[in-house]
C-alpha cells in the first residue's frame, strides 16, 4: 500500500452514454454503468493530443436510467441497412438535466497540465457520430488518500469490493491491493501498432480490493 | 465382524423404536444403545457387524474410556460419529440450560419450520413395536454393507420420524440427520490419522471429544480441529446471445454433478446454484479442490467460508461470527468468515479479438458463423455452443414468449430459519416467555432444517415447473401452448410462447399454490423467488438473463417484467388483490389508469394521485383497497392491467 496518492478529482456531466459493454456483431448491445480505465484514458488521450492520463470513473446512482436506441449500421460497401441493431444506453433520471459521476486522474505533470481547461468537454463511450457520449468535467477538488483513516479531507484506504473496471498494470499506481480478483479485459493500445488494440487482464467490479474509500461499493465486514 | 464396513448412520437406530412397545415384549433399549437385550432368551440374533458399536457413540466422551475399551478396534469410529452427530445436530444442548424438562412434555412427528402441521400425522405407526419388524430391523443392520442402504432401506420410516420427539426439538427429520452424520463421519475418518494414544488430525493429537471440538462459542477451551463448511454460488461468465448460449446452464450441471460424484461426501448438499461443502483443515481435501472444475470450466464463484474449530461450525455464518465477535475470549479460539469472489484468468495480455460471449479469453482464429453473422468466440464457448442445439422450439417461434425463472435466496434462508424457528417455539410451547425462547434460538443450528429445506425446495422447484407446462398445455385448444422449453438438470428455468396472455396469470397462481403447500409460512417473507420476464421472441436474451437474476425483494417475491415497458414486484395478496380487482365486473378503463400513471411520473406524490384517483366514482372503491390494504402503487396497477388487455377484449366482445 502507498503512503500516500495524490488524486484530482473531477465532476462529470453528461447527456447520454453509450458505454458498451464488449459484445459485437450482436443485434443488442447492453450498457455497463461505471467508467473503465481505458475508457476514462481514452477519451482524456483525446482531448490532450495523446497524452497518457490514468483516471477511473464511477456514475452517481440514481443520476441516471436506461433507454434503448435502434440504429441500422450501413454497410460502406453498399449503402444498404444490414440488421437494425439495439443499443442501450443510460440517460439522465427523469427530471435530472444530466447523468453525473465522478472521475479520478491520477495526479501527474500531464493531468496537472489539463487542470486550468477545466470545466472541458470530452467525448466518451460509443456513438459519438450518433451524438452520444458529450460530457463535461469540472474540478472538484485535489484530494489525497492515505493509509488509515485519516481526517477529512484525505481519503482513507479501505477493503471493500471494487465497483469499476481497471487494467492490472494501473493498479498500484491507485494504490489498489487485489485481495481476491474478478478478473476481466480491456482494451489497451498496441505499442507495436497503435491503429491496433490489444486485451489486458483487469480488475472487474466485485473483485476484493483494499483500495481508497472511493473505489469501493461496500466495506467488507469480514475476517 | 472385520470384513463389513462401520457405518455411522447406524448410531440413532433406537429413535425408531416403540421402546414402550417393546418393552412389554421383554425387549428393553436403553439409551441409544441395544446391549441389555437377552437376544438369546428372546430367540433374536445379536448382529455382529462393526456398526453394532455406533450407539455407544453417545456414551464414547474420551478414547481412554471404558465404554472405548467396550468398542475395542471400532472406538476410533465411534469417537468420530459422536463428533460427527453433535455436528449434524439441531441444537447445542450443552450450550443450553433447559427451561422446561423435555421427558414430561408430549412427543410428536417431525415438523418442518416453514409448515403449519407435522408432516407424518401418522407417524407412530413407523415405528417399529413388534417383535417381528424388530427382528428383521437387526437382521439389516448385522448384513448392510453400504450406508447409502441405510436411507434407502428405512427411507419411510426415517422420513417421518424427526431426530428429537419432543416439541420444540422436532423439527430435523431423522433422514437428514442420519445423514449428515454419515457425510461428516467419512470426511473425518478419511481425514484422521489413528495413533496409538489417540487420533490426529492437521497434526493436532487428541483423545477426548471437547479436545477436538472445543467449547461453547463464549468460552475458552479451544477446540484442536478446524472444519470448514464452504457456500459456494456458481455464477455464469457468458453472456447468452444465441439460444444455444443456454447450454451454459447444462455444463455447470454437469461440472457440479461430477464435484458431488468425486466428492460425495463433501458435497453437503447441491442446489441448480450453489454447493454446500464440509472440509477440514489438514484433512487432505480444501475447498480449493471442489472448486477447482468449476473455476477450470470458467464458471465465476462467489464463495463464502466459515473455517473454525469444529464446535462452532454451524451454516448460518453470519450469525455465529457476529456471536463470535462479541463474546469474550476470542483471541484464544478459531472462527474466521471469509468472502471471496473467484474466477480465473490465464493471460496478462493478448493479441487480436477477444471472445465475445464470455470476454475473458482470445478468440479461437475462425469465427463461429451464423444467419450471415460472424462471431469470435474462444474454445470454452464454441464447445458450449456445440454441446447440442437445445431451443429449436423458442427460436422457430414468430410469437412472443415468457421466461419464468425460480429463485432461492439461501443468504436470506439462513436469517429466517431462526425466526421460523422462534415462531415455532412459541407456538408449541405457549407459556414460554421471550428469555426463554431466544434462549431456544440461540441453541439452534440450522444446518440439518436446511438441508431438509434444499429438499423441499428441490421438489418444489420440480412440481412448479411440471405444473405450470401441463397446466398451459392442458387449456382449451386456441389457448393451450404448443411447447414448453426445460433445461435437463436445471428446472428453475422455463420458457414458453405467450398464446393467450394468460400464461403469467397461470405462473404466478401456481407459483403461489406450491408455495402455500411446500412453505406456508414463509409466504410473507420468502427466500424462494418467481420472477417473469415477457418479450418478443426476439428480445435479447441476455436482457431476459438479467432481469431474471435480478436481487429480489423477499416480501415481493414476483417479479414481473415486461420487455421495453415495465417491470413491477408483487407479494401474494397483492397479486390476488389485484386479480380480484382486475375480474371486477366493471374495471377501470385504460385510459384512466394511463392518465394515473403518467401523473404519478409527473408529480412524485402519492397524496396528488390519491385525490386524482378519487376523483373518478367508478374507480374509487375499487382502488381503496388496493392503494391503503395492499399498498400497490398506481403504475404498478397499470402494468398489471396491461398484461390484462386479454380481459378486457373479451370482456368487450
């Protein structure tokens, strides 16, 4: 465990998003509900002109619901509508204007760099030709966590189970400690061809952790 | 004697006796025990089987004893059961002063917690009072050579008679106690090594029962041997895209059916779900050796694990490691709860496509090709795929189908078996006081209860399925269902084409039916779940998948969903509330109870709907009852009338 990690913590608003989860040539494509590493880096590479910037993100419960949106892909080919195809996505609660979250940059020249453009717009997830995906990050606060469980407003350390999606190598850089792992892949690029992904282990939701207070859906109780 | 097996099931033989009856014919049974039979007087033969020493177990406390010196090469054995049936047991009596003396209470049959009466009214009939049934009884004990005879031999009787005759200790049927003791006693004996002075477990000698076993959860004498009693749920990785996707379900069956064959005595006992397994520590066998075709099979398990000295092992783990916590002395005993959720994952990294369906694995290089559909999936999921084509009738079907899924909470089952079990203190002994029932429900042990409950459930899962397909099949011609889809080895699911739109009607009455049958008393507050999911043929099945195994609410336990529109939960007497509302002669119109629930999105208030309700005479009283008796919001009602529609055409026509 660390001794300590610098955090900067932002707000996320967004309309839509289609966070896909990694099922293809389906004609239904259901939605997950937190923010997977590699798509909080992705879309932050984006925006800063490829810069490397570790975040992870969680959606606030409750901000948001799920709709369905039918789309019929063309083929470039022909031109012609093969399967109407049946994404969900999540959009904002009834009577909310946004779905809100939270993401976590791990703190670093990079990341610091993107501070003073903040609030920014990103785009995230899928559809975004289909207009999905806008979302606009605004600066809660620089926040550390450390060991223990120190005041307010440091963020303690906890074992709990995980509730988002992060590839291994990033892990002790959270200062997360894989106790008993749901294992998954993400995608990652390739670094012997960056038009090309490649799938890295990763820790899933579910998985025992001991981790910042705020990575964690429920403390574990137990021995 | 030598060449025949001991076998501990033989250890509660007395418990089906008439020992008033046969004491009139000269034969007296003391005890558990059958030694101060005059076989040769009463022309009876005495069996000479090592099993004939499993009754001493009651009397066998110490391996130096006298009564292990009586038992000579079979006090080990004898030593094990003792240890084996105060494991299996209901109750605790040693932790448990008595409040009322049980000798001058009445007896009774076995009474399951979750039913209103005793399941045999006839039980004593089982008994064994003559002479003759006695004597054959001895002849099966001298000549059984395999303890699964045992309860097939006296499944009847067994099944009828419960481990304790006084109320309000009746409540574990003698089949599963005797059985329980026969799996823990060959688990132990496989375990143990045997030494001159003693026996050895983990490389913990000893020679005396409470050595190995430890004492009461709030004292300090530690107990040598550690036991573990493992729950194991067995989730799917898959994600079910294609019908055949459904074979899943078939493989885990197959995986968990081969565990409980390789281990059967381990294997406490199986659900469609989830694995209930018995180990101890240093015993050569660990959890991690039951699991491990289930993790190697890809299968995602969330396992609970109660390690600790083999007095405090009981199922409801929760309970006993809060009681464990707030007792003193714990730094000197040994009682751990753990959770993990375990899957595995060979590869840091890969190149190329990942497999589509359970995402945790390369691609296989060729795509598995389907309707001009490709798809990339690994070896593990082709082969399921290729297992055999299961769904030939959902997937020819144009119309739209209903998915039925029963569930068992087993989580919840261990919290309410205690209440159950308080309701039933109280009942059978109607002058006891609180202190004294608590005192009851702290001495209780559910793990006998609840393997009779598993049973229970088992059958019933198996009657609500066979129910609900004849039932369908069996309605006149334009409405009957032509098909009905079953998965071998797991009934909980079943699918079938909407005809009608009385099918869910037909599901939800049934599954309340069987559930007042099989556990009236758990109607209120139910572990066992029903939930409905209805769709276009064509739905995403994963989608039906998810809704199904959603977390239900144990006071609602139907759920109803129905594809892209809504879903809602019901109790019982909601349900019925609501039928009966619904077969009023002049129910309320469509329109009036969309204009409800498009307010009630609206405003956000209950008191708003109320008066909106109210506004409209002919709804008035039929919704008061719904709104204030049953508490059924407004768009619930509407989602039920929806699935009506059926009623009101007819109704029209």
């Amino acid at each position: 465990m660390p001794a300590e990690i610098k955090l900067v913590h932002l707000n996320l608003q967004a309309e839509s998003l289609v966070l896909g989860d990694r099922i293809k040539r389906q004609t239904f494509r259901p939605c997950i509900d937190t923010l997977p590493s590699s798509t909080v880096a992705g879309a932050l590479a984006e925006y800063s002109g490829g810069r490397t910037i570790l975040g992870i993100g969680f959606l606030r419960q409750g901000s948001y619901s799920r709709a369905l949106f039918v789309h019929s892909p063309r083929s470039q080919l022909t031109g012609v509508s093969v399967l109407p195809l049946t994404v969900e996505c999540l959009i904002p609660r009834h009577g909310a204007r946004f779905i809100e979250g939270d993401i976590y940059l791990l703190h670093s020249s990079d990341a610091a760099a993107l501070v003073p453009h903040l609030p920014l717009t990103i785009h995230m997830g899928a559809l975004r030709y289909k207009g999905f995906g806008r979302c606009t990050l605004t600066l809660n606060q620089l926040t550390r966590c450390a060991p223990g469980r120190p005041s307010n407003p440091t963020i303690p350390f906890v074992r709990g189970f995980f509730r988002g999606r992060i590839r291994e190598p990033e892990l002790a850089a959270f200062g997360i400690t894989v106790v008993s792992p749901r294992y998954g892949y993400l995608a990652e690029p390739d670094p012997n061809n960056p038009r090309k992904v490649r799938y890295r282990r990763a820790i899933m939701e579910g998985s025992l952790v001991e981790a910042p207070q705020v990575f964690v859906s429920e403390e574990y109780r137990y021995d | 004697m030598s060449d025949k097996p001991y076998i501990a099931e033989f250890h509660d033989l007395a418990k089906l006796l008439d020992k008033d009856a046969l004491g009139t014919l000269g034969i007296k049974v003391r005890g558990q025990r059958f030694d101060e039979i005059d076989y040769g007087a009463l022309s009876l033969s005495k069996p000479s089987c090592p099993s004939w020493y499993a009754p001493y177990c009651e009397d066998l406390k110490s391996l130096d004893s006298k009564v292990a010196r009586d038992c000579g090469k079979w006090a080990a054995d004898v030593f094990l059961t003792r240890i084996a049936d105060r494991l299996a047991a209901s109750f605790r009596l040693a932790e448990f002063e008595e409040p009322l003396d049980k000798r001058t209470r009445t007896i009774a049959g076995w009474r399951k917690i979750w039913k209103d009466q005793v399941e045999s009214p006839e039980w004593q009939v089982r008994l064994i009072s003559s002479k003759e049934a006695f004597s054959s009884l001895l002849g099966f004990w001298d000549r059984c050579a395999n303890p699964d005879d045992v309860s097939d031999y006296l499944k009847r009787p067994l099944s009828a008679i419960p481990e304790d005759k006084a109320p309000p200790y009746n409540i574990t049927s003698l089949y599963s106690h005797l059985r329980l003791v026969g799996m823990i006693y060959r688990v132990l004996r496989s375990a143990v090594k045997t030494l001159p002075a003693g026996l050895s477990l983990g490389g913990e000698d000893v020679s005396q029962a409470t050595q190995a076993m430890g004492g009461r959860v709030d004292e300090s004498v530690r107990g040598n041997w550690i036991g573990t009693l493992t729950l194991v749920d067995v989730g799917i990785r898959q994600h079910l895209s294609r019908l055949r996707d459904l074979n899943v379900f078939v493989k885990r069956e197959h995986v968990m059916r081969q565990i409980e064959a390789t281990f059967p005595d381990h294997v406490l006992y199986r659900t469609p779900e989830s694995l209930l397994l018995f180990t101890v520590l240093g015993g050569g066998v660990e959890p991690s050796n039951l699991t491990a075709p289930l993790l190697q099979e890809g299968f995602p398990l969330d396992v609970q694990h109660l390690e600790a000295e083999l007095g405090l092992l009981v199922s409801d783990f929760e309970r006993q490691w809060l009681k464990f916590r707030a007792s003193k002395g714990v730094a000197s005993r040994h009682l751990f709860l753990r959770q993990r959720p375990l899957n595995e994952a060979a590869q840091d990294v890969f190149h190329g496509k990942i497999c589509e369906v359970c995402q945790m694995a390369p691609s296989l290089p060729q795509p598995w090709l389907k309707d001009q559909i490709e798809e990339w999936l690994c070896e593990g999921c082709t082969g399921i795929r290729q297992l055999h084509e299961p769904a030939i009738d959902i997937s020819d079907w144009q119309g739209a189908t209903l998915w039925v899924k029963v569930s068992l909470d087993r989580r919840h089952l261990t919290l309410q078996l205690p209440s159950l079990f308080e309701y039933y203190v109280k009942e059978s002994l109607p002058g006891v006081n609180p202190d004294e029932a608590h005192r009851f429900v702290e001495a209780f042990r559910p793990l006998a209860a609840e393997t009779d409950f598993i049973r229970d459930y088992q059958a019933f899962v198996q009657e609500f399925q066979s129910q609900l397909c004849a039932q369908l099949k069996g309605l006149p011609t334009e409405t009957a269902i032509p098909w009905s889809y079953v998965l071998r080895g797991y009934p909980e699911l079943t699918v079938l084409p909407i005809v009608s739109n009385r099918e869910f009607l037909i599901a939800c009455e049934t599954f309340i039916r069987n559930l007042h049958t099989f556990f009236p008393r758990c109607c209120g507050d139910s572990p066992i779940t029903l939930a409905l999911s209805l769709s276009p043929g064509k739905y995403p099945y994963q989608e039906h998948w998810r809704f199904l195994t959603r977390k239900p609410d144990p006071k609602r336990p139907i759920s109803i969903q129905r594809a892209f529109d809504f879903d809602i939960a019901l109790s019982s007497p909601q349900f019925r509330a609501l039928r009966d509302f619904l077969d009023n002669a002049s129910p309320p119109t469509s329109a009036s109870l969309h204009h409800l629930a498009a307010l009630e999105g609206d405003l956000d208030s209950p008191t708003a709907i109320l008066f909106e309700a109210f506004k409209n005479q002919r709804m008035r009283p039929a919704l008061r009852p719904l709104l204030f008796q049953h508490g059924v919001s407004i768009e619930t009602i509407l989602g039920f009338y929806k699935l009506t529609v059926w009623q009101e055409v007819s109704r029209a026509g």
